[in-house]
C-alpha cells in the first residue's frame, strides 16, 4: 500500500510538453502518520525508505521516499523536555497528542517552540472544506483498496488450501492402491513425511 501510494503521488506530475523531462518531476514524499498499533518490530516510531539496490549500494537518488511515524512508539519522545526533542520527535509527539487534553501543555510548548508546527496548527484550524472532503476521498480509496486486497488475498489462500486438500485426497487415493511412495511425490508435490502421514 505504501509503494503504491508512493507510486502514484511521484507520477501523478503533469511533465508533459515540449520543454519537460523526467528531470522536471519534484521529489515526492508520501508521510504515512500510523495511528493505530504497530507496523514495525522495532522500537523507532520513524522509518524513511527510499529506491535502492543493497547489493551494489545505488539508489535511484532519493527523489521518492516513503517516510512512516508510528505514533503507538512515540510515548518515550513525549517524556522528554521539549528543548530536548528532534525534529522528528517534536512533530511526532504533536500528532500523537494533539487532541488530548492531559497533554494540553507539551503541544502549547511544541507549537512555540517549532515554527512549522505553528503554521501547521493555523493550517488545521482553517481548513477548507473542499480540503475536508478531498480528504475523505482520500481515505476511502485506500479503504476501496484495503478492503479490495484483503479480499483477494483471502480468495488467494483459500484456493491454495483448496488445492492442498485436493492434492492430499489424491495422495490418499494413490496410497490405497499401492503407488509407491516416490512416485506420489512426483505426481502430487507433497513431500515423502506428508504422503506418510495419510
């Protein structure tokens, strides 16, 4: 979902015309803000991926990134003077406990002390609702999509399982009447320790 959202926000630029090259397209990151558990194993609330070949170490420049903040690990950042705090932490801990009321005074020391935040706060207060509503869209094309793959990856793993059981029918099959175990194998997939559990 990531990849594909990324995708689409980089090539969704217009270069098009006489005087336009790929060399036109801007750097596109997509900030994916993970509210809810956790996406990563490891203790960072903040992931930045780009296009790369670890093998030979090239990257295709770093023009397209995908950037995650998991704000489910961002408890640790909120405990810290503000003074204190990266940049990442500062906006991290901002959307994590912006509506909370508990935590009214962290945000009101964030929002001083970082000028971006500050604007993003003004922006927050008088956003439109033509943004309101391109941003519902939004949303609900990534849950069409969401909803759309997970329904196929559950088609998908019921027809393997389908296909497992129907391989194990004939295995049975071929055993009662006394095909050898090799050329079972051969003709289902299933491995000799599952052949001999039938």
């Amino acid at each position: 979902r990531l990849e594909f959202l990324a995708g689409k926000l980089f090539t969704g630029q217009d270069i098009r015309g006489k005087d336009k090259t790929y060399d036109d397209l801007q750097a596109a990151y997509q900030i994916a803000i993970l509210a809810k558990g956790r996406f990563f194993p490891d203790e960072s609330f903040l992931h930045c991926f780009e296009y790369y070949d670890p093998e030979r170490g090239a990257s295709l420049g770093g023009r397209s990134r995908i950037i995650t903040v998991e704000l489910s690990k961002v408890e640790a950042a909120a405990q810290k003077p503000v003074e204190e705090m990266t940049g990442a932490e500062l906006w991290a801990v901002y959307f994590r406990y912006l509506t909370d009321k508990s935590k009214r005074q962290i945000i009101n020391e964030i929002i001083a002390s970082e000028e971006g935040i500050a604007m993003a706060s003004e922006v927050l207060i008088t956003i439109s609702k033509d943004e309101i509503e391109r941003a519902r869209l939004m949303s609900e094309y990534k849950y069409e999509l969401d909803t759309q793959s997970k329904v196929v990856q559950a088609k998908r793993e019921g027809l393997a399982e389908g296909r497992r059981e129907e391989k194990l029918e004939i295995a049975r099959n071929l055993k009662r009447f006394g095909i050898p175990v090799e050329q079972i194998v051969q003709g289902t997939g299933l491995s000799p320790d599952e052949i001999a559990g039938l």
